[in-house]
C-alpha cells in the first residue's frame, strides 16, 4: 500500500494529511493524506463507497474531520467552515450545479461579490471581470443571459468562472463529464489544461476512467476510505485502476445458492418499452422466489428505474404484466402495492419512515385495519400484530414501542422489511438497503431478503456496494445512462460489473444528455 509523500512542499495547492472520518457503524475515511501541487491536475478515483464524497466534503468544509489536517495554498482549515476553505482559495464544483437559473450569468459568475462604487452596483467593472473570466475558460456566453435556460455544458462554465472571478486557484471537480456531450468534454479538458498553464490546481474527480487518464498529471486511487496508491498518470492503465480500486474482491464470486434456494420458474413481473426521466428499458422480467440485483455506477439509472417500477416516478410509456395479465402502469405507490408491487425506499427517514411515530406504527402503516381488526388502533395491538414479521429480520420486539426516529440506521431498515414482509405483496423493490448500516445489520437484511425468496416473492434490489449485489444476488442487470447494458449469472464478480459500466458508462451519458 502506498501513500502521498509528507515531505514539506511550499508549493502544493492542496495538503491533506492523516484525515479520517466516522459516523455511526461507518468508517468513512481513514488516515487519508493526499498531495495537490500547483498547476497540477490530480485524479481521485474508487469504486462507489470508496470515500471519495466523504472525503471532498471534508475539504471542501462541507463536514467536519475527525482527527487531520487540511491546507490549502499553505493556509490551514479549521475544518467544516465551507467559507474559510473559498477563502484559503478553493472552489467546489460538485455534480448538482450551483447555478441560480432565474438570475443573469453576470450575476452568477459575480455571485456574492458584484463590484460596488458609491453604493451602487459597477457595472462596467463587473463585465469587465466576467469578460476576463469568460476570455480564459474560451465562455461565449453573454452577460445578460439567463442562467437557466443555458445548457449543462454552459452551466458548468459558469460555476469554473465563477471560481475563477473570486481568484480561487484550487478548483475541484465532482463527476464533471456526467452529463457532457462528446465536444463539450473536449471543450472542458481544454479549460483543464488552460488552468494548468496559468498556474491553477484541479482535483479532478469521476467514474469515466478514461478522460482521468487523458486530464490528469497523478491519480490517486482510494479504496474503503483508505489511499491505497497515487502514481503518475502515464504509469496506469484502465485495467491497472480497476485491480487497484479493487483489491482482491476481483477474484470474489458469489458461490452457489444455499440448499433449498432453487429458483422457482413462475414469472411474476415483466415490463417491455419503459421509458421515463432518465430510463430507457427494453425488457426486465423477474420470477418468483428470485433475486435480481441492478448494479452501476453512480448516475446509472437504478433508483430512477426502481421508484418508476414502484410507480413512484413519472412514466412516458411501457408495458407492465403482473402474473401474466397486462396492467396499467401504476402512478401512485399505493397502485403498485395493490397490484403487488411494493417499495422500500433509498431514504428511509425521509421516505420510508415516520421518525416521530412508535416502531410499531411505522410497521402497520398503511394497514392499520388490518392490524386492529377493524378495532380502535391501540399501540399494544400493533405491537401484537407487528411482532412476527419483526421477529423475522431480528428487530427486537421490545422496541416496538419506541419511536422510529431514535433507532440506528440498521434498526430503522428492519422495520422498513417487517412492513414488506407483513403485506401480501409478490414483488419486493428494495433500493439501497444496507446504505449506513453497520456489518452486522447488513448480515440480517440479506438473511431476510433470501427467506422472502424462499417464501416464493420476487426481490429486485440494488446497492452502491457493488460486492454486495454480487453475492447476494441471482441474477444481475447492469446498468449505464439508465439502460440494462448486460445481464449477469450468478458467478460473476466485481470486476465483470465495474468493466462493464465503466465501459459504457461515457456512451451512455453522453447518449442522455444528447437526448435531453
């Protein structure tokens, strides 16, 4: 394992040294340190969950390190104050742009700082400073254009402008192609080596491997929230960076069901010509007592094809056939579960749970006739009739009384699978559910989802862990640009699944965005 140097280094841009940051059951980031010289552009690369988010936050000031230092042009910060971290000359352009769409591109360039004389806005020295900014990232974009009705590309400009106007000389880049056409890529690398020239460090951060290793001077490769190793970008190759993001899980594949996991071959669900924000799916069929794992990167399309699956998102078309019989497609969760479709959300505090109501309540919900037996709903009923099914994921029944809101992460996920496994539903949508929760955890969450197969449902679910959807999946679709790119057996590995996205991850972006 190799690390970024500690020799002191006057001219570095960027010196993070020995950062590390926890949350509850989650090692984010441990011991990071990690190098930055000016007119230097330095790749960050690593699987999803590798720390890279955690990581630019903390420098950025988003959050708060645990132990570390981090300096900036030779400026230390005090951790999580985002204002001293621009201050000290950095500027954060993350994936989500920041750009304010109803104000004016002069006005979002100079946000915050619009020159003033006598009280007054200067206007000509205001254009003077976006002309200068526009001059060096080669901007055709007017002053007085609205920022919203520009395109990604432009935007994005805009945001490099912007740090550029402020005189910051640190710029870091999250995932700044995920939505570029071909030559907008082109024009951005362009920016890249003009802020090279003129002195300027980038961080440049993404999953298109390829444009890191044509942009980038070092790239570093993290892996669970360590460094494992920085090197000249001449010294890798696309397949070297997989291994390394890597490690040996490479070689891991998931072995053979357990005795009695036969899959069974009744069709439950099968969708043809879906098309939604985001989603462009030809055919997804999945049966009962079967497992099916989406895997991709980060944008891929797998919470946009769940929750429209779930009818939680807006559908275009499609076809949708439930135990054989064509159905119309649901718009309304409540739809999709009385057809035997039913969801377990991404966010569980904001979408699947009520934090300030009893962990019983929360299991009933949406069933309280059910539950009390067309009775008064009392909590000791709910706990009555909630008990099985959290006896089924190892959720304590004790704790039924308890508001949602005060359990861990993992706790709270159990009460999201009792509520699945307490409705009739065939078909279970699972999105993320092992996300913030500690090993353990995650060991009860894939027992229940196997003995929910077993009882004859159908699972579809996904992970940013891509590991996890290997092992505990029968199936595996791969997904890019919101499109089902290959479909894998049980026995492939990680590796299979990163080659592929990676792959084709660029033509599918680019595909969307020329689509947009």
């Amino acid at each position: 394992m190799t690390n970024t140097s500690e020799e002191p280094d006057a001219n570095a841009a960027l010196r993070v040294r020995n950062l590390s940051k926890s949350y509850p059951g989650v090692r984010a980031i441990q011991d990071v340190s990690l190098t930055v010289r000016a007119g230097e552009v330095h790749g960050l690369v690593g699987a999803n969950g590798a720390g890279k988010s955690t990581l630019l936050k903390a420098i950025a000031g988003a959050i708060m390190q645990d132990s570390g230092s981090i300096e900036v042009w030779g400026k230390e910060l005090p951790g999580g104050d985002p204002h001293r971290a621009a201050e000290a000359g950095l500027a954060m352009i993350y994936q989500e742009l920041t750009i304010v769409p109803d104000m004016s591109a002069l006005s979002n360039v100079l946000l915050g700082r619009l020159p003033r004389r006598l009280g007054f806005v200067d206007r000509g020295k205001a254009r003077k400073e976006y002309a200068a900014a526009a001059l060096l990232v080669e901007s055709t974009v007017t002053p007085s254009s609205r920022a919203g009705d520009l395109s990604t590309a432009a935007q994005q400009q805009l945001e490099v402008m912007r740090a550029l106007a402020s005189g910051r000389r640190l710029i870091i880049m999250d995932e700044p192609t995920a939505s570029l056409g071909p030559e907008d890529i082109r024009r951005l690398h362009k920016v890249i080596g003009t802020l090279k020239t003129e002195g300027h460090s980038v961080v440049y951060v993404s999953h298109d491997l390829g444009a890191v290793l044509e942009v980038c001077d070092n790239v570093t490769v993290l892996r669970e929230g360590v460094v494992v190793q920085t090197l000249p970008a001449n010294e890798w190759d696309h397949h070297g960076l997989v291994r390394t993001m890597l490690g040996e899980v490479t070689l891991d594949a998931a072995g053979p069901p357990a005795p009695g996991d036969a899959l069974a071959v009744e069709p439950f669900l099968r969708v043809e010509g879906l098309r939604a924000p985001g989603v462009d799916l030809a055919l997804l069929e999945v049966g009962r007592g079967e497992i099916v794992g989406l895997a991709g990167l980060v944008g891929s399309g797998r919470t946009r094809l769940l929750r429209a699956l779930a009818g939680a998102g807006t559908i275009d078309a499609g076809s949708l056939w439930v135990s054989g019989r064509e159905r119309r497609w649901p718009r309304t969760p409540r739809q999709a579960t009385r057809m035997g479709v039913a969801l377990g959300p991404e966010d569980r505090k904001a979408q699947g749970l009520v934090l300030g109501r009893p962990s019983a309540w929360n299991v009933a919900l949406g069933r309280f006739g059910v539950a009390s037996a067309g009775r008064p709903v009392k909590l000791e009923g709910l706990i009555r009739w909630a008990t099985p099914a959290t006896e089924r994921v190892g959720f304590a029944s004790s704790r039924l009384s308890a508001n949602a809101g005060t359990l861990s992460g993992g706790n709270q996920q159990k009460l999201i699978l009792a509520r699945l496994l307490s409705r009739p539903a065939p078909c279970l949508i699972l999105d993320e559910p092992t996300r913030g929760i500690d090993i353990g955890a995650k060991a009860q969450v894939f027992d229940a989802m196997r003995q929910i197969a077993r009882d004859g449902r159908a699972v579809i679910w996904t992970s940013s862990e891509i590991e996890e959807v290997v092992h505990h999946s029968d199936r595996i679709l791969v997904l890019a640009g919101g499109r089902v790119v290959a479909e894998l057996a049980r026995g492939a590995t990680v590796h299979d699944i990163l080659d592929l996205s990676f792959a084709a991850t660029s033509a599918a972006e680019r595909r969307t965005a020329a689509a947009a």
